[in-house]
C-alpha cells in the first residue's frame, strides 16, 4: 500500500537529543537541517523542509522512499516517519485515517490498531484524547475487520494536528539519534581495516562530533588491500556526515627502524605510540580537537589497561575510546547495523600484524619504551610520514584509487577515487 494514494506524501523527522536543548536549541536544530540537505544532495528532484515543534516535516518532487532513506542516514532524529499531508478539517482527517485503515486491514485482515493523536494547534476544536476516540469509533463503524488494541496493536495510526495542516503517518523507522554531526566539534579517528574503528568512528559522529580519518598502512612491506579497505570505509561512513578527508599514511619503513631499534616484545606498542604521536601532529593541521580510536578493554595485547595508558603518554590530544568497554560480538552486530562489516570481513595486510613479535608485551614499560624511543629521531620520522601522507576524499561517485595509495609519496592534492574492488564492497 502506498501513501501517496491518500494525499499529499511527506515525511516526519521527530528531534532526538536536541528537543533538551536550552536557549541554544535553535543552534542545534540548524546543524541538523543543514546535515539534512547535505544528505539530500542528488536526491533527483527539488525537496523543502519546513519545521515544526520539536519535528522536521520533509517532503519534494521525488518518491518518498527516497526522502525516508536519506533521511534514516542522518544522526540526530529519534524517529522517521513516512506520512500524509492533509488540510486541518475534521471531514479530511477523517476520511484519510478511515481510507487508511481500510487498506491496511485489507493486507491484514483483523489488524488491531491505537490511535494516537497530538494537537499542536490549541484552537482546533477537539482535544487530543478526544480526536483519539473520535476517529477509532469512524474507522470501526465504516471498517469491518480491525480491532480496538491500545496495548499491543498491530498499526498505530498517528495524528498531528497544525494550525493549516495535519499529519497522519501509519508506519514508523528508528532514527539515529544523538546530537547532529559537527555540533560537538571535530575530531581525527584512526581507521583500520578492522570492525573496530568505524564502529567507533560512527559512535563518535552520534555524540555530535565530525570526523576526518587516517589510515596507517604497511607499504611499501605490504599491498595497498588495507587503504582499498579503509577507503571504502570512509565512504560508508561519510553517508552520515558531511564528508570527511581520508588521509593514508605509508608507516612501513617507520615500522621497520622500530625494529631495527631494538624494541623487540615492544615492537605493537611502539608502532602504536607513533601512531598516536604522528595522527596527534596530523590533527594539529587539520583542526581536529580528539583522535579516536576502536580500542576494547583487553581484546588484544596492545589494549590492555597498561598499553593504553603507555600510549596516550604522547598523546597531546585528548584520545576518544567509545568501545572501551564492548565486547566483540556486540561491535560486530553494530558493524552490521551501520553498513560497515561487509567491507571489514575483506581479507587485507594489516600494518599491525607487519614485524609484531611472536609474544607482544601485555605491560609495556615507560623506560624501555623511551629507551627505545631515542634511538630514533621521533622528529624526523613523524615530519617524514606526515610529508608522505596521501589525503583523498571518500564520496559517492568514485572511479580508481591513484598508484600512490601503495605507498609510494604521493602529492597533496585531493582526490575522490577508489577501486572498483572497493566500490564493490560498499552496501549500497
């Protein structure tokens, strides 16, 4: 059954967090409208977006199945709900909730159905409660079939009620919530090829925050699977955020002189700490506020209690860890639910795994680590990956990744291009 057989179609964005905002609100509330156009860019057909209290009506020239799925990808709406516009008269609402009700009883013969109204203009002549009873008596006088069930019903048919026009909606999809994405600030989050960093990415851009992202890979010692990888996850995780750089950071040689240093069972948590140490330098240039990263409480040796606080000692920038306490299963089923697992399950050579010795140390210490440390000019190294690093520009319409993206130093142009093999990955 399609809505646009009973009236004018559009679509109901209920506010999340942002209806507790304060004298603030309306700041908010722009950062998700904006978010929101973002979101509907290529949409083919002209869209408007009017506000309500504490909603966001959506509609346009295009099919609402298209507005809903825009509309789900954007963080900060408790709910979206596919709805019909009519004028505010009784003989209107009426006849469309009974027309309604009579085709959703035909698919389901014997639905149980609530009615559930809210009357944001004070003058319309009924209260809520009695336009509620008003129209579940009509629909059982002009239905057989369906059944009064306000406890567990099979449809709820929802009336909202304006000054010129109401909204009747008969099917609901879970938002994102949260805080609308930039409305927090920025931050740089550390993607790897695993399940782990997007889902932490994404939890991040719920509270509010943008993220650009930065992916160390193992060349030249390695392929270029993990930046495919991580460029497809970018992508995907740009279709909840105004699109976020990609930056791709060649660590293999750095690895290697760690190595060579002598850091031994030490070698994971090294790597790490100049990760941290060079994404920290990174930030500073691209004005993000936090670095994040998908560390779990004990999943691997190197996020131990005892790792993680080695190494954020060099980090200069506060170091966000919203999995911290997540098990893997649950991290996994989330990857699912945001579109990112498909692209995480594709084999790759990760720069971690890249000279990690046989037994890596569950208790790295402070003075090997630093005695280490200065057997490199830490310096030099970081301004020599910085200056080698690739950024590009995860977005919809993508052809190939550049021969750069192995490695190789590569120019600080943008580009918005990733492999087929990657485009291939993506959900769609």
């Amino acid at each position: 059954m399609r809505m646009d057989d009973f009236g004018d179609t559009c679509v109901l964005l209920k506010h999340g967090e942002v209806f507790l905002k304060g004298h603030n609100r309306h700041r908010f509330v722009e950062r998700l409208h904006d978010n929101l156009r973002l979101a509907l860019r290529g949409i083919g057909g002209s869209t408007w977006i009017k506000v309500a209290q504490n909603v966001t009506v959506l509609g346009g020239q295009v099919p609402q199945e298209a507005l809903v799925e825009r509309a789900r990808r954007v963080i900060g709406f408790a709910s979206v709900e596919p709805a019909v516009r009519v004028p505010s008269t009784m003989a209107d609402i009426t006849a469309t909730a009974v027309a309604a009700l009579r085709a959703l009883n035909t698919e389901r013969p014997g639905l149980g159905f609530a009615v559930r109204a809210k009357r944001r203009d004070k003058q319309f002549p009924l209260t809520s409660s009695q336009l509620a009873g008003h129209l579940g008596a009509r629909i059982l006088a002009e239905v057989e079939g369906p059944r009064v069930d306000l406890t567990r019903p099979d449809v709820v048919l929802t009336v909202e009620i304006d000054r010129k026009e109401t909204y009747l909606s008969w099917a609901r999809h879970p938002g994102l919530t949260g805080l609308p994405v930039g409305s927090s600030g920025r931050a740089l989050a550390l993607l790897s090829g695993g399940y782990d960093s997007p889902v932490a990415a994404h939890r991040i851009m719920r509270r509010g925050l943008a993220c650009d992202f930065v992916h160390f890979s193992g060349a030249p010692y390695t392929n270029a699977a993990s930046v495919y990888k991580a460029y497809a996850l970018a992508r995907e995780l740009n279709r909840y955020q105004p699109p976020g750089k990609l930056h791709v950071i060649a660590l293999g040689k750095a690895q290697k002189q760690l190595a060579v240093a002598g850091a031994g069972r030490l070698q994971v948590v090294a790597q790490r700490r100049l990760m941290v140490r060079t994404a920290g330098a990174l930030a500073a240039r691209t004005g993000a506020q936090a670095l994040v990263t998908g560390d779990s409480l004990g999943q691997v040796a190197s996020q131990t209690l005892a790792n993680l606080v080695a190494v954020d000692e060099v980090a200069e920038l506060p170091v966000l860890r919203p999995l911290i306490g997540r098990e893997k299963q649950e991290i996994i089923d989330e990857a699912r639910a945001i579109g990112t697992a498909d692209i995480s399950m594709l084999p790759d050579e990760d720069c971690c795994s890249l000279l990690a010795p046989p037994r890596a140390s569950t208790r790295a210490g402070l003075p090997q680590l630093h005695a280490v440390e200065r057997r490199l000019d830490l310096d030099e190294v970081t301004a020599a990956l910085l200056d080698g690093a690739q950024v590009l520009l995860p977005g919809e319409d993508t052809a190939e990744v550049p021969a750069q993206s192995t490695g190789c130093p590569a120019s600080e142009s943008e580009s918005e291009s990733v492999p087929a093999s990657a485009r291939a990955s993506a959900p769609a």
